[in-house]
C-alpha cells in the first residue's frame, strides 16, 4: 500500500502553473486538442498511465490531459545540471541508469507509486511513426503486478505528426487524447498474465486509436 494518497504539494503547483500558463492553451488552441475520457482518471492515488507515442510533446500533452501530474524516467545525466535537476525532480521526473534501464526503471518507479505519484509508460518502450503499438514490453504490467495499482490506458492521436522527419516547427494538426476506464493490475508477476494485461491495455488503446479525430 502507498505511504501517501497524493504528490507532493510542490511538484502539484509547478504542474498546474506549467500546464495553465504554457501545455493547456498550446494544446487547446495550437493544436485544436480534444480529451475525452477525463472522468474514468483517478484523481488521488497511485496508477499505472499507459499510452502509445509518437512525440516529444506526448508527455507534457498526456499529464495536462489526464488532469494530475505524471512521473516519467529521465536520463540520470539530467540529474547533474545544477538548475535543471531539481526542476524536473519537483515535476517527477526519475533518475534510470545507462545500461541498467529495466531493473533501474521498475525500481524508481515503483518508488513514485509509493509516493502517491501516477506513473507513465509509454508501452512500445520508444515512439512509432504511426501512433501504433506493435511490440509492447512487459514493463508497466511488471510495475503494476509488484505495487498493485491500476494501469490507465490513454491514446494520443495524431501526435505522431507534430513534427515530421526533419521538421523545425511542430506543425498546427488537430490532436485527440482518448481516455478509457483503468484496468486491474495482474494478480503476480506470472509472464503469462504479465502478457495478457499488456495485450489487454494495448487492444483498448488501439480501440481508442482507431475513432480517430
């Protein structure tokens, strides 16, 4: 169980100061962003949100949109800037070692977790030039299985083509977040029901994907 309900209450004002004052309004009116699906995110306690991705934008895009801040890992160099560290530390971010990304992600993550955070993975493990998902890692069904919190999958479509190949500018298209209701963690970190949750997040994400606008 969760030693807290809730993030910190500084890193809560630094999201909703960085998402009212620069993501929100760039997402509603550069980008024509839609959300639906807002009412199925559990606004306290920990979870699991999972997601396709096809941006750099995605995960300021999927925090704003989900309505609570969300921890993501981050390269541990980033860790040794002196102002740039506590910055991203107070927005959630964590510390994953080169060389050692698995073991060091399921370890810090579950750490958030334990500290009331929501926790994103992005399921294809790296972005996909279409907003598909077509190898899905274990990572975030692991995560939940250990700490037994829900998996919240989310759909970000039309991201993908923000900024194409060799882009400068991201380019005004209409975006569509898509929310469904959270899905159970697997009973234990058997590989079987590992695999039958991750297909069952990545089935109700396509779902979500292919409504299209």
């Amino acid at each position: 169980m969760a030693s807290r309900d809730r993030e910190p209450f500084a890193s809560l004002l630094l999201y909703h100061l960085f998402k009212w004052s620069v993501v929100s309004p760039m997402y509603r009116v550069y980008f024509r962003g839609r959300v639906d699906g807002a009412h199925h995110v559990p606004q306290r306690g920990p979870v699991i949100v999972v997601a396709n991705h096809g941006s750099d934008f995605d995960p300021p895009i999927l925090s704003s949109c989900v309505q609570r801040p969300v921890s993501y890992m981050a390269k541990e160099e980033l860790f040794q800037v002196p102002v740039l560290a506590p910055a991203i530390r107070l927005y959630g971010a964590y510390p994953v070692k080169r060389g050692s990304a698995d073991r060091s992600a399921i370890r810090e993550a579950l750490k958030q977790l334990d500290q009331g955070w929501a926790v994103g993975v992005f399921l294809e493990g790296t972005r996909t030039d279409n907003g598909r998902i077509p190898s899905p890692k274990l990572g975030a069904a692991l995560i939940a299985a250990k700490a037994q919190v829900p998996l919240l999958p989310v759909s970000l479509w039309g991201t993908h083509r923000i900024l194409p190949k060799g882009g400068k500018w991201p380019r005004t298209i209409p975006l569509t977040v898509r929310i469904s209701s959270p899905v159970p963690p697997p009973a234990s970190t058997n590989k079987e029901l590992l695999w039958e949750t991750t297909r069952r997040c990545t089935d109700t994400i396509h779902q979500l994907h292919n409504l299209g606008r």
